[in-house]
C-alpha cells in the first residue's frame, strides 16, 4: 500500500501570528508520531517568508491520514490533539496551499537505475544518464 505525504504551506497575515501559531503547533508535536501510521511530522517555518509556516505528514496509508486529521476536527469528542487554530484556519483560507503525494520508495541498482522497491512496481524506473 502506498504511503501518503501531505504537505501544507500556510501564510499568516504578519510574522507575530506565524510564530505564534509555531510554537502552538510544536507544543502537540511529540504526541502526533504516536498515530496510528505516522511515520513523520515535520514543522517547519520560510526563511524566505517569516510569515509561512509548512507542515510536512507522512502516513502509511490514506486512512491513516484520514484518521489522524478527524482527530483534530474542532469539536470531535475524544480528538487526540488541540482542533485547529483560528489563526491555522484563517491562513488557510487566505493564503495556503495543500498537496498530497501519494509516496513509493525506490532504491538505486548497480545499473544506477531507480526502481521501485516493491518488486511489483518494478516497471517503475527512472534511469539518468
């Protein structure tokens, strides 16, 4: 089964609320990992733009993700981590990109070939000259 990366860039209206809303987000970092299927959670905050903060989840499965993410739904009883901020909702309605990626980990051959490392993927190569 493929795993899924979720990646989500968030821009808030100043740098205040962007580091706010960071150092939020890392006081439940430690518990994410703990997921059922979470095999990364990384934060991260632009250099480039002091007012982006992007988020990066790896999940072994969509369903995994699913779950995690109804765990943050405002309101849900029994969520096992804080709903999402005002601030996080707000920047994702005026200024946020989300993408997900379904991902298949390949490994490099003697050839200097990527193949997949499923065996059943292996039609899958990149080759670079």
């Amino acid at each position: 089964m493929a795993q899924l990366r979720a990646l989500v860039s968030v821009c808030y209206p100043t740098e205040k609320e962007a580091l706010e809303e960071l150092e939020r987000l890392k006081e439940f970092m430690p518990r994410t990992p703990k997921h059922r299927g979470c095999i990364e959670w990384e934060l991260f905050h632009s250099t480039t733009d002091p007012r982006k903060v992007v988020l990066l989840e790896i999940f072994d499965s969509l369903d995994s993700y699913d779950e995690h993410h109804r765990s943050r739904v405002k309101g849900r009883k029994n969520a096992t981590l804080p709903p999402l901020s005002d601030h996080w909702l707000k920047g994702m309605r005026e200024g946020t990109s989300v993408e997900f990626y379904r991902r298949e980990l390949y490994k490099l051959t003697d050839e200097h070939v990527w193949v997949a490392a499923d065996e059943v993927k292996r039609s899958n190569a990149i080759r670079f000259a």
